[in-house]
C-alpha cells in the first residue's frame, strides 16, 4: 500500500462521510490529507426502507459513522478531530467525548497515553427537537457472542414468548452454530475494516483494546430501523459496570461499553434522536456473572457449542480443546463460575480437562481472585465473584482436593475476610437496570 502517512504524526482525524447504497454501509475517513479508509457494513437482504424511517435511519447510521471511527482513531491520536460537512449538537459530541475516553482508557493505559483534553468533538450550541415514534413492530434482535450470556438470554426470552431473532457481527462459524442452536431465526452483519488499518499496524501505529461492544450497538440500531425491529436486547451483566483498575485518577474499564454507564447514554440517545419506540437495554444487568451460569447450568443444549475463549472463539471444532484454549482468562473465569452450578463431570466434558487441577494455571486464577494482582483486562466477573465461587468449591468434596482449590484453602482464604466470601448474596438482583415491565419477571423466575 502506497501513500500512508504515519498517523502518529498527523495533526487531525477527519471523519469524510457515509452514505449507504444497496444493503451496504460505506464509512469514509482520513488522517489529514492522507489515503480514505473505508469501513463497509453489509446487511443482508434488507428492504427498501420506508420513507417514514427515512430520517430515523440517517440520523442512526451518522451516529455509526462517527462511533466507529474510534478503530481508526486511535491508530494515531491527533489533537484535532474534524467532522466534514456535518455539524454536531452538544448532545452528540458529548457522547462521542464519553465513548472515545472512557472506551479507550484501557488503550490509553497500556501505551502509557492520556487522553484526557485531548478528545473533543466539535460542536454547535443546538438542541434538536425531539424524534416521533416509528411504529416498530413488536420484536426483538438479540446479539449471539458465542459465550454463555447472550445464550442465557434467548432461553429466558422464549419463556415469555417474545418475538425475536438471534443476530451477530462478522464470520465466527462459532457464533453461527450458537445462533443455529437456538433455533430462533438469524441474521449475520457483515463488517469489513478498512484493509489500511492493518498496515497502519504493521508499520508501528497505535494499538490497542476498543470499545467494540458500543460500534456493534450502532451497527445494530442501523440494522433494527432497516429490518422493522422495535427492541435490541444484549445480555450485559452488572459486574461489566465495575473497573478492572483505576490509574492516575482515571477509572479504566476494559468492559466499559458494556457498562450500566454506557447504556444509559446510548438509550437516551437513541430515544430523544434516533426513534422514541426504539429500545436498547441489556437482559442480564441485574444479575451478577454468578447468576448467569447459574441459569446457564440449567441446560445443557449449548455445552457442546458454546465458547467464551477469546483464543479459539472463531473455531467451530468438536473436542473442547478446539473452542477452549484453557489458557486465557476467559477460559479460567468461565470454569470457576460455572463449577459451583454444574455438576464436575459435565464440566470437564465442557473444557475437556480440569483447569482447577493444574498448578502451571495458578497465577492465571490469581488474578481472578484479585490476589497480587489487579482483574484481567478481559470480560471476567468481579473479584469477589471468584472468590465467592472458590470459597464454595473448598466445601465440596469433589473439589476441595484439586491443586488450585488445595492452594487457595491453604495460602489465599486464610487472608480474607469470611464474612464477604458467601456466594447467595451475590445471586440477588439489582435493582439498577432498564428492563421493560414485561419482562422484568423473568429475573426471578429463573435460578
């Protein structure tokens, strides 16, 4: 590829245009005078849309313009943001600036960079009036991430018989098989980066973590206007509302757009904006991870499926070797927080060997346990919620002589406070959440 600059040194990240033709989304951007970077969203099979969602859509798909440009952004950081052709009302930018710091402070702390006055977007002084309703039908997209929650959610959704479709972003054969296993009717989002991010970093660009669950959230407003869906449903829990640190007076959260916080911006958004019928909320904020595999444990349809690894999650493969790497953080926390819910035996058959037998994986669950060690930057639970689980697996017999739960009795409970390792306080829900009235009685029907 020719005519890169490096974006390290540009002076302003342009934001050029989107526009959308034939099923396909087309987000332009640049650093300085440099080459276009074009993202392309496809939609499979979309309809022509109606003139009445018209504006509803336009105003939805700049809002996905200008959220995923955070991918490209941060390739270089530069102190100018410039939107072309647009002008941005106080309420937007103010989403943008929340998105881009707080969804990048988990890159900003691994390449030791501070964002903080450095990202505005720019703005005028106006309030938009605020949207109509659409006259959405009545039903529901549920985003499939191929782990344990957004199964959990489906499952409690057909108890109260909501009308629904499973939906996911990219070509994971593995999400496809969890979204097939359900049952339910799909629908696969394309999404296709700009081909000179890649060598942007492969020339030494910035890198890092991004808030990928807020783009999929934009992705998916676009896609609930186009296809006639009055509801979008993601299966967040409340621990993803908790930092995994805090560094030099800055919360850094790697879950951070998956956050009570950031559900509350992007629902006031999208009502006072984009639609008023148009609902965004996540199932499971209630609930602690604990509780999800609680339900989860409940069925077994998925175990032979499912995967949270974030090494092998891509691979559709038949031993458990292929979907868990064992390895990584995911692996380590989902096999705590499942084991006290589900039977020892249909676990190891789950993973494909015991993960709480193998010393070599000690400091892996250290830092679960938040001992020596800060919480992964990794969508685990809270550091009680893993001491609370190894807390119950060292009363049973089937565990309590396996090498990390034997190591954790002798070296690490001695050193906690007994009173805060009870694991029945932490399977209550919150009260802090966004459930519509119709379902908010599925929290205690299940577990």
């Amino acid at each position: 590829m020719t005519g890169l600059v490096d974006p390290r040194q540009a002076q302003a990240f342009r934001f050029l245009g989107c526009e959308y033709v034939a099923g396909t989304a087309r987000l332009r951007y640049s650093f300085d005078d440099g080459p276009e970077l074009v993202e392309q969203i496809g939609f499979p099979d979309a309809a022509q849309l109606p003139p009445e969602r018209q504006v509803a859509f336009d105003v939805a798909l700049n809002l996905l313009h200008l959220i995923a440009g955070v991918s490209y952004y941060k390739a270089g950081v530069p102190g100018a943001i410039v939107v072309e052709g647009k002008t941005l009302d106080a309420a937007i930018a103010e989403l943008l600036d929340e998105i881009y710091l707080h969804g990048l402070a988990e890159f900003a702390y691994q390449n030791k960079l501070d964002l903080r006055g450095r990202i505005r977007f720019p703005r005028n002084g106006q309030t938009p009036a605020s949207v109509p309703a659409l006259s959405l039908p009545r039903r529901t997209l549920v985003p499939i991430g191929g782990g344990k929650d957004s199964l959990v959610s489906v499952e409690m959704l057909k108890r109260a018989d909501e009308p629904m479709t499973a939906v996911w972003i990219g070509d994971s054969a593995l999400i496809a098989a969890c979204a097939q296993r359900t049952g339910l009717p799909m629908l696969n989002i394309k999404r296709r980066l700009a081909p000179e991010l890649f060598e942007y970093n492969r020339l030494g660009a910035w890198n890092g973590h991004i808030p990928v669950t807020a783009i999929n959230s934009a992705i998916l407003l676009c896609a609930a206007i186009l296809y006639g869906f009055d509801a979008i449903a993601f299966s967040n829990e409340r621990s993803a509302s908790e930092a995994t640190l805090e560094y030099d007076g800055q919360q850094v959260n790697h879950q951070w757009s998956k956050s009570i916080d950031f559900e509350t911006h992007l629902r006031e958004y999208t009502k006072s904006r984009i639609a008023a019928d148009l609902d965004y909320f996540s199932l499971l904020r209630p609930w602690s991870e604990l509780a999800v595999t609680r339900a989860f444990a409940e069925d077994s349809r998925y175990d032979d499926v499912f995967s949270s690894c974030n090494r092998n999650f891509r691979i559709r493969g038949e031993r458990p070797a292929d979907r868990w790497c064992g390895q990584c953080p995911k692996c380590h926390f989902v096999f705590l927080a499942l084991a006290p819910f589900v039977a020892k035996p249909r676990l190891l058959a789950i993973f494909g060997r015991n993960l709480l037998d193998n010393v070599a994986l000690a400091p892996g669950f250290d830092a679960l346990l938040e001992y020596r060690e800060h919480k992964p930057f990794e969508c685990v639970g809270e550091g009680r919620e893993s001491r609370a689980a190894m807390h119950f697996l060292a009363q049973r017999p089937e565990w309590r002589e396996d090498a990390l739960v034997a190591r954790y009795v002798e070296e690490i409970e001695p050193q906690l406070n007994q009173r805060e390792l009870a694991l029945a306080p932490l399977l209550t829900p919150a009260h802090e959440h966004f459930l519509p009235a119709r379902l908010q009685g599925l929290l205690h029907a299940s577990g």
